[in-house]
C-alpha cells in the first residue's frame, strides 16, 4: 500500500515474507534506483555492524506483474528487486514534535529548540555526527530521524533511517568522491546550533570513538559484495571502497567541523 509522510521516494507499506521461511513481518518498502538502493544497503550493514539503531534491512524481491514498482533492478524472470526496513511503529522527528506540513521559521525554531536537548541525551548522538561525514550522507533531516520520546531510564528512543543520498548523492559517480572534501553534514543547520558548549564536547568525544572504529572496520569486503551483486563497475567500486577508508582517518576533524566548533571550508 503506498503512503506519503512527506517522503521523496515511491514508499509503501506491505507484509514481508523471508524467503528461509518463518513469520512476515510489516516492513516499509522503498522503490529506488540501483545506485540508490545500493547507498542504502551499505550504510544499513556499516550502521549494523557499527552498533547504531537502524531498523533491520533486506533487499526485496517484488514479483514481476506488481506495476507500481519501477525503478529498481530488474531480475531476468521479471521481478524487481527493493529495499526493504522491518517497520518500526515510532514517528519520524517532523510527526512527533507536531511540525506543520509548511511551517514558518519561528515555528521551526521553537520546536527545534525544545526537542534538540531532548535527542542530545542519546549517548550516540555524536556517532551519528560522525556517521553521517564519513559516508557524506547529505540528507539527515527531521524526516528519517525516528524518534519515540524518552523511555524510562530517561534516555531518548531514536531510531536512523533513510540513507540513499549517502556518498555525496543518490546519484554518485567516481568523480564525486573527493575523500579530502568536507561534505555538508545536514545535523549542523538544525541540531548544532541548539546544543549547548557541553552537549557539543560530549558529541566531539563520541565522535573520536566512532572514528576509532571506522578505521578498523572491514566496509570494502560489503561495498564489493553489494557492487558485485548490482553490476556497479570497478571505478566506482574502487572509488567508494578508497572514499570511506580514506575518510576513516577524518571522521573526527569533519564532525567537529559539523558542531560548528572547526574552521574547514564545507561543500554541498
């Protein structure tokens, strides 16, 4: 069923069925062209792996006489392939702070400025900083932040979706990945400039952290899996393998860029 939250991409709602058997499972299903159905998959294995809460990802197989789905790969027999989210019954950030469909700037701000301390009590807010530079997702907006209020231990319920506009674009070519380039990480126009001095060290200091583990994880063997699988050819497999190794060793300069607490040039 397709629904609309204000959602870019052609979305629907449906009942998976894992193709080893076992329960369906609701699940968000999302229509996406093949570069960027292949951002999406690669940063749900590197959120997984890295410890982030990212709902569980698949890629789909919808059969061949479903008409609302177009722009994914297409399977020899005729089946189309998707990217597919388990469902996670919590609003995104817009729907849970009660933000206007066409809100004016003085009401944006009032809501920001209520709900960012809020988010800055998650321990990982400063991993997702660093996340976000890393992969050069361009796209963190109140819409694929899930966010459930504050659980019982006082701790915020956050969930992180949406990831095909990571590596500069959903669109990317070799050429677009400059490892060196400070990309604009969205979190600085809406989330920095409501943290206060200390909630800003506390994201720095995570950020490190996450760095550490960027460095020592293993993303080439998934981009050249997933490469493999999606017909991507050796220069932008090359080029998106070389773009997160290079940039492991600057996660932590370019999120303190990001908190507004760096001084290098960012692009769009």
């Amino acid at each position: 069923m397709p629904f609309n939250e204000g959602n870019v991409t052609k979305t629907f709602r449906a009942l998976v069925q894992p193709s080893k058997g076992g329960q369906s499972f609701p699940a968000i299903i999302k229509d996406l062209p093949q570069r960027e159905l292949f951002n999406e998959l690669v940063c749900f294995l590197v959120l997984q792996e890295m410890g982030l809460p990212v709902p569980l990802g698949y890629l789909g197989i919808v059969g061949a006489t479903e008409t609302g789905i177009s722009l994914g790969p297409v399977l020899p027999e005729g089946q189309k392939l998707v990217f597919v989210s388990k469902e996670i019954p919590t609003p995104n950030l817009k729907l849970a702070i009660a933000l206007p469909a066409s809100p004016t700037p003085p009401q944006i701000e009032k809501c920001l400025r209520r709900v960012v301390p809020e988010i800055a009590k998650w321990n990982l807010l400063g991993e997702l900083y660093a996340f976000d530079t890393w992969v050069a997702n361009i796209d963190r907006n109140l819409g694929n932040i899930l966010y459930g209020g504050l659980l019982s231990n006082g701790t915020p319920d956050i969930w992180i979706i949406d990831h095909g506009r990571s590596f500069t674009s959903e669109a990317w070519q070799s050429k677009d990945l400059i490892p060196d380039r400070s990309y604009k990480n969205m979190l600085q126009n809406w989330a920095t400039p409501f943290l206060s001095n200390q909630n800003k060290n506390e994201c720095l200091e995570s950020a490190a952290h996450f760095e550490t583990k960027a460095q020592s994880f293993d993303s080439s063997g998934k981009i050249d899996y997933l490469a493999k699988m999606f017909g991507l050819d050796r220069i932008d497999q090359e080029a998106a393998k070389n773009f997160l190794a290079v940039r492991a060793a600057r996660v932590t300069e370019f999120s303190e860029n990001a908190l507004d607490m760096g001084r290098l040039p960012c692009h769009q």
